[in-house]
C-alpha cells in the first residue's frame, strides 16, 4: 500500500481555505514580520549598493598616485600588468614635461594644460565608453571641452616648447577629439593622449629630435664601445714605452697576441714579423676617449693602431653569422692584405648609410648580390632589426662591417636601441619612466595593491579611506540587520509553532477521524508541516507585494537624493527567492512541534469523542 | 454458534480489555465469544459505562486488547489473524486493514467540515485508491435523498442529514464490516427510523455486516439479527467486570 502523504497537502489546503478568516489572519501576522525586514534589507542594500556602485563607477576611487617622481623601468611596468590586482597601468613622463599649450580651434589664444597618457584598459575610458586614442587622436576632459568650447570632432593644437642654446623653440601637434569624459571623471582641464605623444614630447623638451614629427634636436646615439685596440709595429715597442700608453687612457692592461690568434679569432692575415699589441680594459670597454689618446701618444712612431670589436652574432632571417667590426687604415689594409673593405680607418662622425655596410663570405655570393641591401638582426637586450648594404664578399669565413656600427651594437648588449630609418641611425631608447598612473582592478583591491607598492618602498595615495567607510557602513549595516531580522524571525517562529499547535489541539477530533479512515501516524505527521508551508508560502508572498508597495513608496520619497538608475530601497531577485526559501524552512521548523502532536493522536479518540 | 453454509466474517474468542479510568479504577470487559456473518447486522445494547466504547474501540481495532485467544477477519479466501498483527505490534497492518475493510458511523457523524459532502464521501476511497466510485456515489446518493448535497459543506446540513452522509461514507468504499456508534443519537425518533431502516438497505445491498451499538432497543428491533448485552460484576472496589453476551430473543 502506498503511503497516503500525496492526500494531505489538499486537506491543508481545503482546511486553511475553511478557515479563511484564521488562515488569513495568520498570513497577515507572518508577513508583517517578513515585510518589514526586507525592508530593511532593501534600504540596507539599496544603500550600500549605491555607495558602492558609486566607488565602483568612478575610476578616481580605483586610482592610487605614486607621490614621489623616480625612474621605473620598463620591467616594472611589465611586472605590474601580470599582477591580479592591477586593472590598468600606463607610465607617465615628468610633470614639468607634460605641461603642453592648447591652441583653440580657430583662434590664435593659447592656454596651459596637463597631458595625460592612456591606452588600451583606461578606466576612466572605459567608464565613459570612449575608444582609445590612436597616433594624433585624444580625449578632453570635461573641464578643457567645457572652458574652450570644444567639441567631439574638433582638431585643436598643441604646441611644445622648450629652451635651448639660449633661445626658445616650439614644436606642434595637431590632434583629432574623439570624445569628451563626463563630468564626474575630473573638471581639471587635460588631454588625454596615446603614450607615444607624451614620450615624443618629453624628448623634444629634454632637446631632443622626433623625427617621424619633424620636431629638430639632437638624437641620443649609442655609445661606440670597443673591446680593444690593436698596435701593430714591425720592432718590438719597449715595454716602458707600452706601458706609459696606459697612463690617463682609461686603458688597464696590454698583451702581446700572435698573428695566429688574430686570424682565429678575427680572420685577419698579419704577417709573422709584425708585432701585436693588444690593449683592453678588463671586463668593460674602451671607449672612444681611450682610442684617441693612445692614437695621439702614438704619432710619430712606426706603428698603426686599429680599434676592434669581437665577433658579433648577427642574424640574416634564421642564419647567423659572426660580424667582426673591423675599419682599418689604408697602411693597415696594406699590412693585412685587407682590401677586401671598402670603408676606411674609424671616423666617428661617420653616420648615415655610410655605416651600415657588411662584407659578407664568399659562401653568400649567388644569395645576394653586391650593393644589394639586407635586413639583419641583433639580439641584444631587445631586438634591434635594421638594413644595411652588402659592399663586398670576403674568403674568410668572417663577416665585417664598419667598426662605427659594431661599437653601436656592442652597446646594445647593455641598453636597448633602435633603428631611426628617417635618419638612418641608432638612437637609444628610453629606459624607463618617470611615474605611472595605475588603477586597482576593484575598488576591494585597492588596498593589498597600496599595500604592495608600499612594500617595494613606492609611496602612493589612494582614497582608501572612502572604501573602508563604505565597507564599516556595509558591515555595520548587516550586523544591525542580522540582529533586527533574529529578533523577527524569533518572533516569526513563536507565532507559527503557537498557531499550528493550537490548531492541531482545536482539530484534535477531525485529525482522530483521519486516523480511524486509515491515514497513517506518518502521513499526519505532515498535515500542519504542510499547513505551516503553505501558511509561510502566501505570507511570503503578501510580504514580497508589501515591499515593492513600500520600497516603491521610498525610492520614490528620496528619487532627489539619487543619481539616476540609483535606489534607496532594493533587493536583488536571489535575496527575494532567499527570504522565501528561509520562510519555507522555519515555518517547516515551526510546525514540527504541531507535527509530533498530530502524530501522537490515536485513532480511539474519534469514537470516544464523538 | 456457526451457522451452516454461511462463513463468518469476524471472529473473536477469549478477548480480555482493560481499560484504566482517570479515577484510578480499572474496567474489564470479557468476550468469551462473538461471530458476524456476512451482511448481518449485530446490535450491541447497554446503559452507560457497561462497555459498549470499549468493544467498538476493540473491534475498529484501535484498542488493543490484554489477553486474546483468537480474532480472525475472513476475507473471501483470506483469513486475518489479527491477534498475530496485535501480537507483532504490526500498527500498519492494522491501520491498513481499518482502511480497507471496515467503515465507520460516529454518533454525529465525523465528517471533515472543511470538506465538502462530496470530498468526505469520497475520501475513503481515495485512500484505497479506488478511482470507480463515481457513479456508485451519484446512484447510492439518489437512494438516501442526499443528491443535492454533494457539494454543500457538513456545517449546512441538517442532524439527519449529516447521519446520512457518515452511512454512505462508511459503507461507499466497499468494506466488509461498518461499525456504529449510536448513529442516530443526534436525531428524533421519526428520522431515526427512516435512517436505520436506509442503513440496513444498504447494507444488504452491498453484503456489508453492521455492528450497531445503541440504547434504542426498539429502533433497531426489526432490522437487527441479532443483539448483544452486557453482565456486570464488581468483585472489589475500583474494579468493574463487564460481559458480552448474546440476548436470545
């Protein structure tokens, strides 16, 4: 036989439907308790909702400012990207340098502003569903679009301007708006510009040129760097005389090598009766300054000096081939069979597509062709890829090119370069800069990211202080709720066991002849759960319809106080579902007591009470 | 005892129920023997406090009984030995077998007031799951005058009427025995009659056996077969002794 437990949820229903006026009354009394508390919990999290989407909307509270102007390295930067904290980072330049003239469209005046860099992930950006800036692209804020009239689509310009062998000079930019942020973003007037702006403008105040601009300067060229300088005499030089040589040259030590060393090593033919020297500074290079000073000491002796760089690795697609900086003299060409090189001795003003020049081995011939040009690449701390001319082939199995650019490349080892192909010259890149702006992902990470850099000795200020109001506000707030809603739900509790209690004593002879049918202890045991369901089922939802009356009521009361889309008073559809889930569970709770009551009731009761 | 061709429904044999009273004293009521036959009708009579409760409670099997040689319940080819279900305090086979084959008249009724005529009338069946019941409940209605308050709720109706009910309700879902409790208590002499008599009918009708306890001796007195009293005995202060016997007309 099947249990008879499916009959009872109707016979609750048909019982709480006749007694209408009770059940009614009882629904009425639980949802007052119900109603009540969410309204608490909807102003409660209505409010901290809005303080909340507030610091989350505005970027600025996201936002931690280093305070102090120091060198960060581009490593950094790349560290700090991967970190699970960081949402967006960008370097910025000096301040002194990010100071640029507006000029206003149409118009001659010009006024000072602050430029700012952005890129890809900007918050601020972002929150005002803006693209990023690209090439001469920007975005104002409010306040610089505001002042001046200036619209989404303008060009306006920039002019730069620095002071240089006692004189001023300017350089321009125009740019494209391609958006305004909102006021709330910032009424400081600024542009917001792709990086590479700023750092152009940077370097043109610091005199420097931007070529690919048209803005006039000096370049930052790699420093020539040897790893030697070679003597060649044809008698053998006093070794007093070799060593005065060193003497304020910044040279450290000299050795004799042997021809065959050097043809090993550089591929280079001397004949045995010459004599080498060799000059060098341990573990670092010579310089230029070194080079000229023993070249000077030596005039007037029979002797000829060659600077030299070690072989270096270059890369001609995957090949790679060993490149010997080698410019020598027309007497020392003479001396080592050398005419295979079509440049001569080291000029360091030599610059232009005079530098760029390789001699390949022969193996390369039917590969390329004389005066051809190739790309090659370095591999030094970054890649360095640039053209240079095939002016001849060699039998050695070495490469050569002009000493001026293996000295360049021997820099590159140490410092990152690239290749300026509007001047066709190195220039030194930017190690690093000079601040950053940099925003926490989530307002909740703002502080183990303060926390972070103050431990790398970076001191930042961040609005940490509103984001721990806010989380005191929200933690307070639930304690407060918490305490309200275990007060209620006593009292929700102490009503209903009294209720179905009292109505399984009152139905005491109805549940008997329930028994004496043939309903089993077990089946009644469930008559006022069920009821208890039920009861808290419509409580909950008299109580929901009163909440949306009431919070309606008071969103409406304080909609001035709110920015828009913003309410006071709110519950997210979960909690709603969460409520009735927890109104189920304790009315469930509640009715145990009626339950083991009703399972108690013997069947006898019905004859003898009738 | 056994009446030649006709297989007994119930029987019981040297039953012994005590009951302990609020006051402190016992009552013991002994059945030495008591048979129903299918479609009989057995009237139980006595003044108050002889015992009549005590022997519906015993035989609606609600009240389990102290000492107890033999009660069987033959059901067709089936035979119920209830004294073993007592034994092995098997409380559901019990509740199974109120369910299914005995039926119920309380003194005013023992409908359910928040179900309707309808719902109380069909409620035993559907705790035996029986779905064809239907047309038996319009045809059996119609024969007790109750048709046209199926969907009225007990609280409207009259004494009478809400006796009627109980009688259908007790016997609608086919049981073999229907147990009453002064039925007609609760109503005047005329409509009494007419209720007994529509009981008995029905009864026959659907080969149900009756056990009626009652104080109305001319009541039932052309409807019953046969009709059983109670021999009191008080051997010692705060002990009463009670005994079913048969009154041989």
């Amino acid at each position: 036989m099947k249990s008879n437990i499916r009959l009872i949820p109707g016979l609750a229903i048909y019982d709480l439907r006749h007694e209408f006026i009770l059940s009614t009354c009882l629904v009425i009394a639980i949802s007052s308790v119900i109603a009540p508390l969410l309204i608490l919990l909807g102003l409660k999290s209505g409010t901290i909702k809005s303080l909340r989407k507030r610091l989350v909307n505005d970027p600025s509270f996201r936002e931690l400012r280093p305070t102090e102007t120091r060198e960060y390295p581009r490593s950094w930067f790349e560290k700090m990207k991967r970190d699970e904290d960081v949402g967006f980072i960008i370097p910025t330049i000096l301040p002194a340098s990010s100071t640029v003239y507006l000029i206003m469209p149409g118009k001659k005046d010009k006024v000072l502003m602050d430029i700012i860099p952005t890129g890809k992930g900007d918050p601020l950006l972002e929150a005002s569903q803006i693209r990023v800036p690209l090439g001469n692209e920007c975005v104002l804020s409010f306040g610089a679009a505001n002042k001046f009239g200036i619209k989404k689509g303008d060009t306006i310009s920039l002019k730069v301007s620095r002071f240089r062998s006692g004189r001023y000079e300017y350089a321009t930019q125009k740019l494209r708006v391609i958006g305004i942020l909102p006021e709330q973003y910032g009424t400081l007037e600024r542009i917001y510009a792709p990086l590479d702006l700023l750092l152009d403008i940077e370097a043109f105040k610091e005199g420097r040129a931007v070529s690919k601009r048209g803005w006039k300067g000096s370049f930052s060229r790699p420093y020539k760097r040897f790893d030697g300088v070679l003597v060649f005499s044809k008698k053998a030089l006093d070794p007093l005389f070799l060593n005065s040589l060193l003497i304020e040259s910044g040279l450290a030590r000299y050795g004799k090598v042997s021809a065959k060393e050097l043809e090993s090593n550089y591929g280079l033919h001397v004949p045995e009766e010459i004599f080498i020297y060799k000059f060098s500074v341990p573990r670092g290079n010579v310089t230029v300054f070194s080079y000229r000073a023993i070249k000077n000491r030596l005039r007037g002796f029979n002797a000829r000096i060659l600077p030299f760089t070690k072989p270096l690795p270059l890369f001609i697609g995957d090949k790679e081939i060993k490149v010997v900086g080698f410019s020598p003299d027309e007497k020392i060409k003479e001396l080592l069979n050398a005419f295979f090189v079509p440049w001569n001795e080291f000029n360091e003003k030599r610059s232009g597509k005079d530098v760029f020049k390789i001699v390949l081995p022969m193996s390369f011939i039917g590969k390329f062709q004389k005066d051809s040009k190739i790309e090659v690449t370095f591999k030094g701390v970054k890649n360095v890829t640039f053209p240079v001319t095939i002016a001849g082939f060699t039998k050695d199995s070495f490469s050569y090119c002009p000493l001026e650019l293996a000295s360049m490349l021997n820099t590159a080892r140490t410092r990152e370069i690239h290749f300026d192909k509007n001047s066709i010259s190195f220039i030194l890149s930017q190690t690093g800069f000079r601040g950053f702006r940099l925003y926490a992902k989530t307002i909740d990470q703002v502080e183990p990211l303060y926390q972070k850099l103050k431990a790398q000795g970076i001191p930042v200020i961040a609005k940490l202080e509103a984001i721990r109001r806010i989380k005191i506000l929200d933690s307070g707030l639930t304690r407060l709720f918490w305490l309200v809603a275990a007060l209620g739900i006593i009292g929700a509790v102490c009503v209903l066991t009294a209720s179905l209690y009292g109505s399984v004593e009152r139905k005491r002879s109805q549940l008997a002849v329930l028994r004496l049918l043939g309903f089993s202890r077990k089946d009644l045991f469930f008559f006022p759960v069920f009821e208890g369901l039920f009861l808290a089922f419509f409580s909950s939802m008299l109580a929901v319809i009163g909440f949306e009356v009431v919070s309606g009521v008071i969103n409406e009361v304080f909609k001035n106080e709110m920015r828009a889309g913003e309410r006071i008073c709110e519950l997210s559809n979960w909690i709603l579902f969460a409520t009735l889930a927890l109104t189920l569970l304790i009315s469930a709770l509640s009715s145990l007591v009626g339950a083991w009551k009703t399972s108690r009731i013997d069947p006898a009761e019905a004859l003898r009470e009738e | 005892m056994h009446e030649k061709g006709v297989q007994n429904l119930l029987e019981v044999k040297g039953a012994r129920i005590v009951r302990k009273r609020q006051s402190g004293s016992a009552f013991e009521l002994l059945v030495p023997e008591f048979h129903l036959k299918r479609g009989e009708m057995v009237c139980v009579i006595g003044e108050s406090g002889c015992g009549k409760s005590t022997l519906l409670d015993f035989l609606a099997l609600v009240l389990r009984p102290e000492e107890i040689e033999r009660f069987k319940l033959t059901i067709g080819d089936e035979h119920l030995k209830i004294d073993r279900f007592w034994k092995e305090g098997e409380e559901k086979g019990l509740s199974d077998i109120r369910r299914k084959h005995l039926g119920y008249v309380l003194q005013t009724g023992g409908l359910l007031p928040f179900l309707s005529v309808r719902q109380n009338l069909l409620l035993p069946s559907r705790l035996n799951q029986k779905k064809d019941v239907k047309n038996r409940l319009l045809r059996l209605s119609r024969r007790i005058g109750i048709q046209n308050l199926l969907d009225e709720k007990p609280k409207s109706l009259s004494g009478g009427q809400r006796q009627r009910v109980a009688i259908l309700r007790a016997v609608l879902h086919g049981p073999e025995m229907v147990l009453a409790d002064e039925p007609t208590a609760a109503v005047d002499r005329k409509r009494a009659q007419r209720i007994i008599d529509q009981f008995r009918e029905l009864s026959k009708r659907q080969e149900t056996s009756i056990i009626m306890v009652t104080h109305d001796e001319k009541l039932v007195e052309n409807v019953a077969d046969r009709w059983f009293g109670f021999k009191m005995e008080y051997p010692r202060r705060g002990l009463i002794k009670s005994s079913l016997y048969e009154i041989q007309h």
